[in-house]
C-alpha cells in the first residue's frame, strides 16, 4: 500500500530501453513478485525544489532477479516528484543505464 500512495495515479517510468509503464505495471511487477530486489541504492542524488514540484537526479545501483533471471545494473535516474493532497509524490521517472553488471 505504501508503493501505491507514493506514485502519482498517471505516474510513469521510461526505463533504459524506452518502454513506458505505468503505475499499474511497476505495481503488477511488485505485486505479483516479477522482480525481487537484493539491493537497491541511491547515490549522488540531487534535488532541484520548486513551488510544489522537485525534480530529483542520481544513480541507483540494483541487483536481483526479473521473472527468474539475476541483473546487476547502475543507472542514472530522473524523478520529478509532485506536492500533492499533503504528501510528495512521484510523477514520472526516466532511467538510463551506465552498466550492466554479470548475469
């Protein structure tokens, strides 16, 4: 439940490749255990705060397994996150990735 309350409703995430989600896809792939994260962590992050916007920029490094296969990647990301109804949340995320760890 906490996933869900911090994503914006017409949250969206391009990933590395370009394929857009939406928030019910990043929640299916949680949900439904598609992904299972061993790591994930930020670092160099950034924050830009605007009236009611901030726009935050890092690299996150994470490894675990997707749909059974292991990853082990770092990339940069782009998060742009909205003060909305009392609460931050993330709107839109963009992701390139800078390397591709052994799988």
């Amino acid at each position: 439940e906490g996933v869900r309350k911090f994503l914006t409703d017409d949250y969206t995430l391009t990933d590395s490749k370009g394929v857009v989600t939406t928030k019910q896809d990043d929640l299916d792939d949680f949900l439904k255990d598609r992904i299972r994260y061993t790591v994930f962590a930020n670092k160099n992050m950034k924050v830009r705060l605007y009236p009611g916007a901030a726009i935050v920029i890092g690299q996150t490094i994470v490894q675990g397994t997707a749909q059974g296969k292991p990853f082990d990647v770092e990339v940069q990301f782009t998060d742009t996150l909205v003060y909305d109804r009392g609460r931050w949340r993330l709107a839109a995320g963009h992701v390139s990735r800078l390397r591709n760890g052994p799988q």
